[in-house]
C-alpha cells in the first residue's frame, strides 16, 4: 500500500473534494478499527464475507 501526502488549500472549489477525502479517511479507519476488534474477540481475521455484513449480520446472507 502507498501512503500519500498532500495539502489542500481552503478554496471554494476544492470543498466538494475536501469532504470526500475526510469522509474515505474515516471509513477506512472505521474498518481497520472493525478488524482490529473482531481479531481481539474471536482471534481470527475477518474475511471480506463478514466484513460486508456489518454491523449485524444478517440470516438470508450469501456467506
């Protein structure tokens, strides 16, 4: 995985951008914090079936 950095100035335009990089960050941060988790309570890692399940999985799931 590649880290990038990168600074974005305060302008009107760059807004729209601004609140979907913060969002994504924060979705992924909620996912490695679920793995983390779910590693720690079952002592196994969470396979990408579960993971589309949360928060609760659901009786009818493929999985």
């Amino acid at each position: 995985m590649k880290t990038l950095k990168f600074k974005l100035y305060n302008h009107k335009r760059n807004r729209h951008l601004k609140r979907i990089v913060n969002a994504s960050g924060t979705i992924y941060n909620h996912c490695i914090a679920l793995h983390r988790r779910y590693y720690r309570m079952w002592g196994k890692h969470l396979n990408g079936c579960i993971s589309l399940l949360h928060p609760e999985p659901h009786p009818s799931s493929p999985c």
